[in-house]
C-alpha cells in the first residue's frame, strides 16, 4: 500500500543513498570518508527540522537544543556505560521526551508561530549557557563530568553491539550513518504517505478545519514534534561519536541557524531539499574554511539573505516549479493526481 | 414527537459590551431541514462558531443528542458528528480536491473504504474533473463544492451550511438545492442563506434571527407574510 504512494524520486534518492554507502569507502580516502560521515549525519538534523518546520509548518528556531541534547546524552551515557548501544537508544528517547513535556505546553497553550520560534530558540539558548557553567569537578553525571565551555573529550566510539572491545573502524561507521539516513529518509516519506501524514500536512494548511473534521490539532502537532526532537536526538549522537568530543557549541546560535539555512536552501516541504541544502552548504562551510578571504559566517549571512530575497521557496521547489513551467500543467496535475 | 437532535438553551455570547447572541432557544428533530436568516449582523454564524465550539458561549448550554456538549473542544463536537460548510471557505489551499474528501472520509473509515467513498462524494458533488487540481487555485464557486463535498465525506448527522449558495450561478443554485434535499434524507441541517430564491427552493421551518435574539420560527409561506419580519429583513429586498 505504501510503495504504490512512494513516488519515482524517492526511489532514486533513496538509490543513490546506497549507492553512496557502498562506493564511496571504495573511492575516497580516510579523510573524506569522515568528512562524508558528518555530512550525512547533519543531513539527519536537517531531516529533522525538515519535517516539523516543512511539513509540520512548526516553526522552530531551537531544533539543537535536541540535537545537543542527543549529543549530550550520548557522552554521558557512553561515559557511564562504556558501552554505545544503549547510550544511541538513550540519545533518541531523552530528546524526544524532552520535546514531548516542551511540545505539550506549547500546542496545548495553543501558541502561535511567532511565540513558538522564540521558545524554542530560548531553549537552546539556555542549554547553551547551561552546558557553558558546568565547568569543575562539581558537574558531574556519574562518572562523565561536563566540563563547562571546554566540553567532554575522549569519549568512546560506537562500538559491535554488545562488545565494548570491538569500536567501529571508520568505513563501517560511514556504512552505519547512511543506512541511518536513508532509514529516516525512507521512514519520513513512509510516515508523510499514511493517514498521519496526511493529517499532519493538513493541519499546516489549515488548523481550524482539521478541528472541524474532528482531528486534534494539538496531538498531531505535538507528535510529529517529538519525532523531530528524536531524529534530532539520533544526529547528536552520529555528531557525538564522529569527534569523539562534545562541546556547548552544539546548542549555540550558529548550530541552531545553520539548520534553518540548510532547510531554507533546500526548500520547505521536501525532504530531499533539506538533505541537499545541508550537503551544499557544509561542502561550502569546509572550502571556506581552508581560505582566509572572506570570513565564513558573513558568507553564509550573504547567502541565506539572497536566498530569502530571491528564491524564497528553496532549490528543490524551485526546479520542480521550472520543470513544471517547462513540461507544462497538465503534467503537473496528473502527477497531484498520482500522488493523491 | 422525536427527541430533539440538536437543542440550545438560552444560548448567549457577548463581545465586550455586544451581545451577539442573545438567548437563544432552538430545537432541531432528527432530519429535520431548518433554515436561517436574518439580515447580516442577525448573529447567525456567530450561533454557528457557538454550535461547532469555535467560541464559547457566555451562558446557556448546547445539547446535542439530548448530551451536554457546551465547552466541548471543536474537534470534539466534530467527532460527535457535527460538520459545518463556513461562511468563507475552510480549505486545505496546498492539497487537492481528492484528499480534501479523503481526509474528511478517513478518520471513520479503513483506507479501503476512504478511498469508495470519496469516489462517491465527487460523482456527487460534480467534482470529478477537478478531483487532482490543487484547491488554492480553484474559483469561489468550486470552493464551496469542496468544502460542502469534504463536509459529506464525513459524514456527520447534522450537517450546518453557512451560505452554500454564495458565489455561485443561478444553475449552481438550483443544483445545490437540490443536493441540500437529498442529505436532507438522511441527515439533519442547518442552513444559513441570504439568497430568498434558495430559501424558497428548500425551506420548511425557518428560524428568523435579528440582533442575536430569534425573531420568529414558522414555515416560509407564514415567514413571508410576517410583517415584522418583512421590515427587518424582506422589505430590503423587495418583498415575496
């Protein structure tokens, strides 16, 4: 029932994914490899935002305040445990519950877009300097101790589920976050299709209808939130484990505003655009860095202003919108059609 | 006599100082037609925002199967099966005719049986060319098919109308006269209209509303006749 509504484009996204997975340790060397890997596990962060900003029309500023929570969770868990696979679990279920207590007093107040996007940017904001004064022997979870501004080094690396001993070597990690992002990918699309989805788009359209079809507004909202903070919380693991090393940065201002660009780039109301906004503007992000001409962030400020002057709707609705001009409407109305 | 599907008691509202809606006492049988109108400002969407729990009403209550459903949440009342067409369209703008009905028939039905029945309700309502089409691009005529389409895809035992007619042309009209009559078989209505050729085309009791309060309830021949409410309302538009 779902593969009928999957539609071409997924398929091939969803292809070149594999294809990613399986040639790129073959092509690239070590070092790419890891650049790679932390590509694809933004590109799970910027899924997460994706998803609740594009299709859940929530506007949310805050979307590290999971992601770093995911990070943080993770180090410490993994600190405590020495083992990673309950430390991943732990690192999507305390994001998600945090999103649900946060979500609940949101959708249930029945606040607005603008109050939602100051919220939840407050949030990862007090996270922020939260993380930053744990400095000192006092802060500490078990036996991992936050460490303030300086964050938390040398934590362990994913390892063989069960055998602490056997740590993931680098081309098997790279393997384990694509499969991770093509689930998500794969899941989104698949949660998007079935009746939820579909209610969960509606309710962006229109609020005041869905209620007078007898939907709770405030549920949907409030779940497709929780799955975004745990999506995000999943990020802030992969993110966690690539550098061995988490910092208060992941709940900053920069983290939480890069997201929004990658979504804003890709386009709003996709789910490849978020993943293709993400990749384009780390690659920029890692180019710029190696120079010293202009200052990075000024760059990216350039960018997202022209963006949002010139082509508002992002990359991905803005070619489909010229494919359709191109090929003309009719086509385009058979493909609403279909994907009805 | 049958229980009353609907029944309002003493039902009020009040904006400020304003009171757009005031006591009002209406009884609606199980698939009864009832028609309202009023001049513009009589209170009758405000009653309809109170009915579908889109306001909350200062004092008296709403019952609703003879149960108390004042204070319920909006998609509570929906739930109960009560489906309302808005004065000015409720549309999903992005989405198509297809899953306007789809959404409104699956929340009840197995997917199965969602996608029967909006085939049906387009047949219907005449919606089958557009069935595809994108609803934010449609004319303000078709609006108003959707939303009464998507209102029929659920379902709902009293169905309220807030001016079907409105936007369309003489042979729109006279079509949705004849649609409000066959639900009218099987369902309950509520319908609010400022176009007299349609009240006339559909009316049996008519409920005349004027400044929040209920004027006068009688049949149409007797509500023609009523000089009180020629003055306030008829008078304007030239009389039966």
């Amino acid at each position: 029932m779902i593969l009928r509504r999957v539609s071409p484009g997924v398929l091939v996204t969803a292809a070149m994914m594999v294809g990613v997975a399986v040639g790129a340790p073959l092509i690239v060397d070590q070092f790419q490899l890891l650049q790679l890997t932390v590509f694809a596990s933004m590109c799970i962060l910027a899924l997460s935002l994706g998803v609740v900003w594009g299709y859940g029309g929530i506007l949310c500023f805050g979307q590290s305040a999971f992601f770093g929570l995911g990070a943080y969770t993770y180090a410490v868990a993994a600190v405590n445990l020495g083992e990673s696979t309950l430390a991943i679990v732990l690192s999507i279920v305390v994001p998600a519950v945090f999103a649900a207590a946060l979500g609940y007093f949101m959708f249930y107040g029945r606040l607005s877009d603008v109050y939602l996007g100051v919220i939840t940017l407050s949030v990862t904001l007090i996270f922020f300097n939260l993380t930053n004064s744990t400095a000192g022997d006092a802060y500490r979870i078990g036996s991992a101790r936050l460490n303030g501004f300086n964050g938390m080094p040398s934590l362990p690396t994913f390892n063989v589920p069960g055998n602490p001993g056997r740590p993931l070597d680098p081309t098997e990690t790279f393997c384990l976050v694509m499969a991770l992002l093509l689930i998500v990918y794969v899941g989104l699309h698949a949660l998007l299709a079935s009746h939820f989805g579909r209610v969960v788009v509606a309710v962006r359209e229109n609020e005041t209808r869905c209620e007078l079809l007898g939907y709770d507004v405030r549920r949907h909202k409030l779940l497709i939130f929780t799955l975004g903070g745990a999506i995000a919380g999943l990020a802030g693991s992969l993110f966690a484990n690539w550098g061995a090393f988490v910092s208060p940065n992941v709940f900053s201002l920069t983290t939480t505003s890069q997201i929004i660009i990658w979504v804003i780039v890709g386009g709003l109301g996709t789910l490849v655009g978020p993943i293709i906004g993400c990749v384009a503007m780390q690659y920029l992000a890692t180019e710029l860095g190696t120079q010293q001409l202009a200052n990075t962030s000024l760059i990216f400020g350039i960018i997202f202003l022209a963006f949002v002057l010139l082509v508002p709707r992002g990359i991905v609705p803005s070619l489909g919108a010229l494919r359709a001009r191109l090929f003309g409407a009719r086509e385009r109305q058979g493909a609403q059609a279909r994907r009805a | 006599m049958m229980d009353p599907i609907l029944q309002t008691i003493g039902l009020s509202v009040q904006f400020g100082g304003v009171a757009a809606v005031r006591g009002v006492n209406l009884c609606l049988a199980e698939r009864e037609l009832r028609c309202l109108i009023g001049p513009n400002g009589a209170g009758k969407s405000t009653l309809f925002k109170l009915l579908t729990g889109q306001l909350q009403p200062t004092s008296g209550r709403i019952l609703f199967h003879g149960e108390d459903i004042t204070g319920d949440h909006t998609h509570a009342i929906a739930r109960r099966g009560i489906g309302i067409k808005t004065q000015v369209p409720n549309l999903f703008d992005g989405l198509t005719v297809r899953e306007h009905l789809w959404l409104a028939a699956r929340r009840t039905n197995p997917r199965a049986r969602a996608d029967a029945i909006t085939d049906e309700i387009l047949e219907r309502v005449g919606l089958g060319p557009q069935a595809g089409g994108v609803v934010g691009r449609l004319s303000h005529g078709l609006r108003q098919w959707v939303e009464l389409g998507t209102v029929l895809a659920g379902n709902p035992e009293l169905i309220l109308l807030d001016e079907p007619a409105a936007g369309m042309t003489h042979d729109e009209v006279a079509r949705t006269a004849e649609l409000v009559l066959e639900i009218n078989r099987t369902h309950a209505l509520i319908v609010v209209e400022h176009d007299m050729q349609f009240v006339r085309m559909i009316a049996r009791t008519v409920t005349v509303m004027h400044q929040g309060a209920v004027l006068v309830e009688d049949t149409m021949g007797r509500i023609l006749k009523n000089s009180a409410v020629r003055d306030i309302y008829l008078g304007k538009h030239g009389g039966a």
